[in-house]
C-alpha cells in the first residue's frame, strides 16, 4: 500500500515507487511480458518492443470465443467482458503488463492519512459523445455501482468506502466517503484501512461512465450494449454470435492507437478459429493444446509464438452447504482421489502446470512447494467410508461444466478416478452464460471454474473466493463458511504491514486447503500466434490491462 503522505505525480515517479506496492502481478472455462517474434527458446528477446518505427492505420482483425454478457462496468464480472470494459472506458489507475498500477484518469495521488485517498484528475478528457469528463463522474459512477436500485453484483469493490452501507440500506442520498473537491479532484475515505483498495481501482467496475448516457434507459441493463466511455476505442456494432467492432478514439487523452480499429468475430469452436487464422482471416489465435506442437515447429509460425504463464487457477468447486459435499470428509475423499498431474499432462498438454492453492505463482505471498492433496485412493476410500458411503451406497452428485470438448477431456478421466474410489459421478454439460448463472445461485453440486486477478494482490484470491459474505456473485459461489477464515482475512485488509498481511494471507490460505471446498487443478499457460504483420503486441498479467496501445500493423 503506497505509504502515509506519498505523492506520486508522473508514470516514472511512480514506477520507481511502486516498489513496496505489489510485487507480483474471472474467466470462462477456457498474463509475463512478452512481445512478437519472442519464442519460449529465446528469453533474450523478450523486451516487448520491435526496432522497426511504429505506424498508424490498419484494422486489426481478432476474434472471441463467445458472446459477451454486457460492456456496461457495472455489470461486467466475466473475463471477456472485462476486456471490453478496458477498451471502451477508463478508471483512475490502471496496470501496465507487469500488473503494477500506474495512472490513468487520475494523473496522480496521495494518501495523507491511511483510510485517506485524495484524485487529482487528468484534465480535458471527454466522454465518446463529445462531454467533458470530471470528478462528478466519479461520484456517479461509483455510487450507482452501490446502488441498490441499479443491482449491480459488484458492489464488494465500494463496500469498504465511508457511509456505502448507509448508501446501500437507503439511508443516505449519497456516499459520505466519496467527495468531489473540485472539478479536477476527488476524495474518497474508507472506514478503516484497506490496503488492496487502490489495487481494486482498475476493475471493470471501477470504470467511469457517463450519467448522461446511462440515464436514457428505463431499465439501465439497456445500457450494457450502448456504451459511451473515455477509452481508446469507440463502440460501433455488436451482432450476437457473430461479430464486434470498436474504431479509433482519435482524441485519446493518452493518445490514439496506433490501429485504427478493432473487429472481433464470433468463433466459438476452436478448429474453426485456427483454420481462419492459417487462411488469414484473423491476426491472432490462441492455439489449442492439440496444435502447438504444429505452430511451434513449422518456421512460418514459431518465430512469432507468444509463451506465457497466466494468473488463472482452475479449480473444481465443490458446494459447501448441499449434500454430499457439506461433509469435509467427501471433499477430502473428492480431493484425495484425483491423480492431477498426469491428467493435466494428457488433456491440458503444454496448456498448464499444477496448482496445489489459491494464491498463484507472482504474487506475494505465493509458497513455492506448497502441497495440498496428494493422490491417494486409498484415504480418499477410508473417508468415504467414514463418511456412511460403500460399494451399495456410494456417493452420488453432478459435476457441471461449461459444454466444450477441452472440457470433456479434462473432466471424464477425473469423474473415473472419482468412480473408483466410491463415488458415483455424472457429468452435466451447459451453455455457458446458463451454466455460470446456475452456478451463481447455488443450484450446483460440484462445478469445473477458474478465477483469475481482478486485480494485483493475494487476497483477490482469497477473500472474493472464501469469505462468507461474497457468496454466490461476489465469487464464493461453493458457499464456503469458516468464521475463523473470515476472521483471519478481515484482519489483513486492515494491516498495513507488508509482512504481517502476508503472513496472514498465507495462514487464510492454509485454512482453505484443509477445508476442501474447491480442489486446485492447475494454473494456465498460454500459447498465442500472431501474423508476423502484427508488432508490438503484448499479453498483460491482469485480464482487463490490455488497452491495445502499443500494438500496430505493418500493411
């Protein structure tokens, strides 16, 4: 957390302060600086920059391997619609590739007191439709975040700001805690210190909308496919199932991109998405485990493979108040009775490496050689049967996922391992927005998920995944209750000792592990072609960081 009194007033100032912030750095079933013509054999390349001199204009041509859920910030929890969030809108903060926080509609801050932050504004920034930008903007789009009329599932972001309970339960026409000081400076005053709030900051969530807009629909889900941001790139077309278009903000404040839009195509199978890639209709392509060996070894497309190891732990859930899975001892059996490693070799080849916990490799307070639950049928027999299961009566739930054949692939040699050992498991496919709602409410018993950084600290993994409170759309869609984890989690908010809360987190961590509510199956690691055309591309820690900026087409 930046320290009492800190003033941080440029990006280089802030670079080199940012030293004691973080240290290291939610997506659908299915992100290390590296740059084009970077290949894993040839670390010495990976600068992100080309020696050639960058150029405007040009269409850069992608693709999404679903439909968005919305672009409206308020509303945005889904990895892909975080990504468009970054593109269409900005926040006070954001974070470069590495997930260090830098400034953005804020040009910079202080903090002259602990529970104290104090915005000053970047000046002459204006709306998509002409307006101007200032610190009303804020109070607004912060506050209709927390507002209950509105509905958002986000308003854990706000929560810990001054008077956004009283705001919340309707007995307050606005929040205390949020104070426009000028045109150009905002104060926000949180209840007792919180030092991953100014982290949380670059959110979707946190990003600025424009009350104009907004309040031209009855029903502001309306909203969340007419957006009007500050960002780089302008809305112009979403067709569903097929394709979705942004252009050029020619008055960028940060100043323009170098490409002159954006369009995204619908492609859901992935077969299809590397065909048009190797036809050339698309300049990226996330390559699927079966094809990277492919990729990697024919020259016309392994100098220009991007590697990296992702923040995105997968996991499987397990619902902590339904049966079977209320009882620690069948979530114990559940984890003990999945030999993980040879099965991620097999389905997630060259795609993963093994997660034994929540917090990931790059951020603080990560433990390398952390085990959690190695395989071991026989325990996980001993615990069913402590647990009144047998060869007769053995123990029946659904383990539900999203429909792909990555999936499948994944989850059917694991549901044999499962019925080996005593459990008796059918596996339930679902289209994804059905299945992630069905999820949020509870109605599954078991459920295949992951969770990446919302946003650069160890507790992003702890507290929106276990506290009581965060149930269903905060994140803690397995229900998990342990008052002692809640406890322990709320008391590192509060330190403001580096080491003292990172020793806590790891103890919350550990508390996690010997409960059992979700079994940690591997962190993803990501394989992306591009045509050699493409520069300066970059793949960002932080799933929403990715602003497009850099990036410009040789054509």
């Amino acid at each position: 957390m930046i320290k009492k009194g800190k003033k941080i007033y440029t990006v280089l100032v802030l670079l080199l302060a940012l030293i004691f912030v973080f240290s290291g750095c939610t997506k659908p079933n299915d992100p290390e600086e590296t740059s084009i013509n970077t290949t894993e054999e040839n670390p010495s390349m990976q600068n992100g920059d080309s020696d050639e001199k960058p150029k405007y204009g040009g269409i850069f041509k992608t693709y999404l391997d679903n439909n968005f859920n919305t672009l409206d910030p308020a509303f945005a929890t889904a990895d892909r619609d975080g990504r468009m969030v970054a593109l269409l809108y900005d926040s006070l903060i954001r974070y470069d590739v590495d997930g260090k926080i830098i400034p953005s509609l804020a040009k910079s801050w202080e903090t002259p007191e602990d529970t104290t932050l104090i915005f000053h504004l970047t000046q002459g920034v204006k709306f998509h439709n002409g307006n101007p930008f200032t610190a009303e903007d804020i109070k607004y789009s912060f506050e209709r975040v927390l507002n209950p009329n509105v509905g958002s599932p986000r308003t854990w972001v706000f929560e810990k700001v001054k008077g956004a309970k009283a705001f919340m339960e309707g007995k307050a026409d606005s929040v205390e805690g949020i104070e426009v000081v000028g045109d150009y400076t905002v104060k926000i005053t949180l209840e007792q210190p919180f030092a991953p709030f100014l982290s949380m900051l670059g959110m979707p969530a946190a990003h600025i909308v424009d009350k104009n807009e907004v309040e031209k629909y009855v029903d502001q889900k309306d909203y969340g496919l007419k957006p009007v941001g500050t960002g780089p790139y302008k809305f112009v077309e979403f067709s569903e199932s097929d394709r979705f278009i942004v252009e050029t903000n020619e008055d960028y404040f940060a100043g323009r991109p170098y490409i002159d839009g954006i369009n995204f195509r619908i492609i859901q199978d992935e077969s299809t998405a590397v065909a048009e890639f190797e036809a050339g209709n698309i300049d990226d392509l996330e390559i699927p485990a079966a094809d990277i060996d492919r990729f990697r070894n024919n020259p016309d497309y392994g100098p220009y493979i991007i590697t990296n190891n992702t923040f995105w732990n997968y996991y499987i859930g397990l619902t902590f108040n339904s049966k079977p899975f209320d009882d620690i001892r069948v979530r114990q059996a559940f984890c003990y009775a999945v030999d993980r490693e040879p099965i991620i070799n097999t389905a997630r080849r060259n795609k993963a490496v093994l997660s034994n916990g929540p917090i990931p490799p790059g951020l603080d307070g990560y433990r390398e050689g952390l085990e959690s639950y190695m395989y071991n049928p026989n325990k996980a027999k001993e615990l069913l049967s402590q647990a009144g299961y047998s060869e007769d009566n053995p123990c029946s739930f659904e383990l539900w996922h999203s429909d792909s054949k990555a999936n499948v692939a994944l989850l059917e040699p694991i549901q044999g391992m499962l019925n080996q050992v005593g459990f008796d498991v059918k596996l339930v496919a679902m289209e994804w927005n059905s299945y992630k709602a069905a999820v949020r409410e509870g109605k599954a018993q078991a459920f295949y998920l992951s969770w990446g950084a919302d946003y650069p600290d160890a507790e992003n993994y702890l507290y929106p995944l276990f506290h009581s409170q965060m149930s269903g759309g905060g994140g803690n869609e397995t229900r998990y209750n342990n008052p002692e984890f809640d406890k322990i989690i709320e008391e590192a908010q509060r330190t403001a000792d580096h080491d003292e809360r990172i020793r806590l987190y790891q103890r919350a961590e550990d508390i996690t592990i010997e409960d059992a509510a979700r079994l940690w199956l591997f962190l993803s690691k990501n394989w992306t072609v591009y045509r050699p055309e493409v520069k300066d591309a970059k793949i960002y820690r932080i799933f929403n960081a990715n602003k497009k900026l850099d990036i410009w087409l040789d054509r």
